[in-house]
C-alpha cells in the first residue's frame, strides 16, 4: 500500500517534469514547424540574414514579426531593445527568438512564452 500511494503522488511530479521540456529548436524550419503546433502559426515566412531570422505573418492579418536563431538569444534582444524602440518585449528560447514587436506588445509575451516553451523578457 505505501508503494502504491507513492507511486501515486510521484506522478504528477513525473507529468510535470515533462510538461516543463523545451523544444528542440536547431534551424529556423525547426522554429517554424514548432509554432505551426501553436495556435499561433504563421501565415506567411520569410527567410533572411542568412536563414538566421525570419518575418512571420501573424494570424488574422493583424501584421508580421521577426524571429531569429541565435547562440545568444538574450545577447541579440538586447541588441534588439538598442536599436529598436518600439520593441518592448520578446520571447526568449534556448537559442531563439521571437520579437513581440507592434502589432504586439509586452502585455502579449507572457502568453506566447508559455505556448511556445520560452521566456517572456521585457525592456
């Protein structure tokens, strides 16, 4: 019976443990095949920089944002903070990146960063 009841309360701590995995994002196809598994795919893609960033049609034609694969994703947002003010927030993965630029703002990050298994940083 003991085994069994700590069987029992081990588990959510198993199911947690997986549910907190980050996706495996190598290459911007990896980034944009993990968010057409969101809700919030993209509409349209295009690549630039060296197939290091990407403009992603947001859903319901409200606008486009950038996104990048980064060895130092904290290193490109700040870089990104400096050179673009209208940026207030984006989501941060292992080794990506995805602007919360206008038509999205900071208020929309957190969101995202739980849908696509990241971190939501502000300015």
């Amino acid at each position: 019976m003991k085994r069994l009841l700590a069987a029992l309360l081990a588990a959510p701590l198993l199911l947690t443990a997986c549910s907190d995995s980050k996706p495996d994002i190598d290459t911007l196809a990896d980034l944009r095949e993990h968010i057409a598994t969101t809700n919030w795919e993209c509409t349209s893609w295009d690549e630039y920089d060296s197939g290091n960033s990407a403009v992603c049609g947001l859903p319901h034609n409200q606008g486009e944002v950038n996104v990048h694969i980064s060895n130092d994703p904290e290193l490109l947002v700040a870089y990104l903070f400096d050179n673009h003010p209208e940026l207030e927030a984006s989501v941060v993965g292992e080794n990506w990146v995805y602007e919360c630029s206008p038509p999205l703002g900071a208020s929309d990050c957190p969101g995202l960063a739980e849908l696509f298994g990241g971190e939501s940083i502000e300015r």
